[in-house]
C-alpha cells in the first residue's frame, strides 16, 4: 500500500508558475511509477504528466507539454509537478497517483492506477 499526499495548490494568475507535490508513505522500498491526473468541473478526470521510478523517461499529454514537468525526489518519497505558463483551461483539482510498474512504455491509463491522494485545487484566473 502507497498513501499519496498533495500539497501546493492555490490561485495563480494566467502566465504564472505553480509547483505541486506529492509525498508518498507506506510501501516505499519497492519502485513505483508516479503520475499526475486532473480533472475540472463538469469533465471527466484526464491523464497530465507520468514519471518512471528512476526519473529516466517521463510522460505529458500534449496539453501541457513544454510548460510542465514532473521530477522526483526518491530520497524524500516525494515527486513533483512544476506548472509554467498556467493558462485558465489548466483550472482544476490535480491528482497524484502512483502504481508499481516497471513496464515501458508504461500503461498511462487512470485505471492502472491504484493509489490516489486526495487531490489539490489549481485555480488559474484570467
């Protein structure tokens, strides 16, 4: 079992950055891939970035490529979502989500998933 901790949420401005985190405890000897997923009101939760255990290959949807990237830090069991050039379409509550995975390419589907943290708010104003 993985438990998955968000932090760094809040309400930018269009053109601003935002870094979130995600601290993972419990089962954090054996590798795990980790990923971020978000989901705004009204729609469906959406795939948005994906990192491999050792940080060597990462994943983005093509909404975000060039202005996020997902990084790790296995030492402190946490991995990290730093957003550039936020846009309003980028408004909603992000997920970090984790599975034990060694595959590549790794499967980037939500359900491949099992652990899940509670979820941050990102709020990004014109």
């Amino acid at each position: 079992q993985v438990q998955l901790v968000e932090s760094g949420g809040g309400l930018v401005q269009a053109g601003e950055s935002l870094t979130l985190a995600c601290a993972a405890s419990g089962r954090t000897s054996s590798n795990y891939a980790m990923a971020w997923f978000r989901q705004a009101p009204g729609k469906e939760r959406e795939f948005v970035a994906a990192i491999s255990w050792s940080a060597d290959v990462t994943y983005y949807d093509d909404s975000v490529k060039g202005r996020f990237t997902i990084s790790r830090d296995n030492s402190k069991n946490t991995a990290f979502l730093q957003m550039d050039s936020l846009k309003p379409e980028d408004t909603a509550v992000y997920y970090c989500a984790a599975r034990f995975t060694a595959a590549r390419p790794m499967g980037l589907n939500m359900d491949l998933f099992p652990y899940w943290g509670q979820g941050t708010q990102v709020t990004v104003s014109s």
